[in-house]
C-alpha cells in the first residue's frame, strides 16, 4: 500500500527509501564517506554526495560556444546547475543500462567500493602491493556521481538515454570536472578518469579540465588503484544482464518499481531460470 502510494506519488527520493537494499546502500556510503580519514577528502566527498552536479563555476557554464570548439563536440549540452539527488538517482539508463531505478545508484557504488577492496586484496596478498584504501573509497563513491545529473527522472518514470561527452557517457567527464573544481589531487583525478578505461584517462581528464577551467592540465600514466577502481566498476556487466531481464518482463514507468518493492535484490540472482 505505502509503496502503491510513493509510486502514485512519483517521487523518486521516498521510493529509494522504502527500498531497504537501496537506503541501506546509500547509508553505507554515507558511513564511508564520513570515515575517511583526510580531512579535505573527507569534506569533498560528503559534499559531492549531497551537491552530485557540476559547480556552477565550471567555466563552461558561461563560455559554451568555446568548450564545444575546444571539445569538437557541437551538440555539447550541460545539465542544469544545482539538480541531483544521489540518494534518489539510477545508477544507468532505466531502459538499457543496469540499476536503473531510485537509489540504483547507490547500490551500484556500494558494489564497485566492494569490489575494489577485494580486488585490493589481491593485489595485496599476490603481488605485495601497496593499495591506497583512501583513494579507492573517493574514487568509488566518486565515480558515478554526477548520474545524478545526467540521468534525471522524467515525468513518465523513465530516465535516460544519457548523452555523451569525448565517447563516454557524460556522467564520466563531468565527474571529473566536478572534482577538479572541488580541488581533488591529480593522482586521484586520474584514478577517477581510469574507471572506463585506463588508456584512455588522460583524455578525459583533458576534457573535464576544458569544461571546469576552460584550458588542458597535466596528466601521467595511472597507478594500480586506477586498474582496481576500473575492474571493479565491472559489477555492471552482471547486473546489467539481471536488469534487462526484469525490463523485459516489467510493466513500464513507475509500476516497474512495485516488483523492486517486493522481490528487492532477488531479481539480481541468476539461480531462476531467464
């Protein structure tokens, strides 16, 4: 009843709450975030989980014509300023992605944080690395933040499909401004830019500097916390596969979150037969 009265409602941010896996996820990172132990880290972090948008002082903001010729990406578009919800936001496409539902985008952070920390241990146990813990928390939290701007709820339920910028979905690069402009270490920046693809790091640092500052930074080959944060953020290669699933056989728009409301994570678990 309560969850028929949210979904009438449309209300994004209170069907995230009555979903325990999805609060509980998000509290999760909430704890995470507030135990990190640099201070400056620790206060970027909490702001970006509250504020997951682009500043408004990104320089592109104000010089649009110029970023697009700066990019060679003519139909460059930008989110409105200050709109997002963490809490509230899928973590992908809701029709084609994965975790595409209020507060998917938490439980998909929680997953790759996870991920990483085992993914560290390995590293740790095998080879005798050193992992920053510290940095694979930022980045992980970090990483998909700004879906929260880029993938905004429509009136009808749906979200998405999600723009791209420099051949990533936006979210990516305009994360990366976001943290150049909230004043996060270039190590980390490059660690955050290596989550779809460590080769490709530098580029997108190199656009998200345009559309924060308006000019090019430095950049350098990405350590082994930027291998972990990228194969940790694989956890959408399976849940991806388990959404599309449950799209398929899913009513469309808000109904699609009463199944969540009732089955919760159980539509993640491939023991079922498809």
């Amino acid at each position: 009843m309560i969850i028929a009265l949210l979904l009438a409602a449309h209300d994004p941010a209170a069907i995230a709450r009555s979903l325990p896996f999805a609060h509980e996820a998000f509290l999760e990172l909430r704890r995470e975030a507030g135990a990190i132990p640099d201070p400056a880290l620790r206060a970027a972090v909490e702001t970006q989980i509250l504020t997951p948008w682009l500043p408004q002082e990104a320089w592109a903001y104000t010089h649009l014509d110029e970023a697009r010729r700066l990019l060679g990406e003519p139909e460059l578009t930008l989110p409105p300023p200050r709109k997002g919800d963490f809490a509230a936001a899928p973590g992908g496409a809701c029709e084609e992605s994965h975790h595409g539902y209020p507060g998917g985008l938490a439980v998909h952070s929680l997953a790759n944080l996870l991920h990483a920390r085992a993914l560290a241990n390995v590293y740790r146990h095998v080879y005798k690395t050193h992992v920053d813990d510290t940095v694979l928390t930022v980045s992980s939290i970090w990483h998909d933040s700004l879906k929260a701007a880029t993938l905004p709820w429509n009136a009808d339920g749906s979200c998405g499909p999600e723009p791209k910028i420099a051949g990533t979905p936006a979210h990516h690069v305009l994360g990366l401004a976001a943290g150049i402009l909230r004043h996060l270490p270039l190590d980390l920046l490059i660690t955050i830019a290596s989550a779809h693809d460590p080769q490709k790091a530098c580029d997108w640092l190199q656009a998200a500097s345009i559309i924060a500052k308006g000019e090019k930074t430095s950049c350098f080959p990405p350590r082994v916390e930027a291998y972990i944060t990228h194969f940790a953020d694989a956890d959408y290669e399976l849940t991806g596969l388990a959404w599309k699933r449950y799209v398929e056989k899913a009513p469309k728009g808000w109904a699609r979150f009463e199944a969540l409301a009732q089955d919760g994570n159980e539509i993640f678990l491939f023991s079922r037969s498809p």
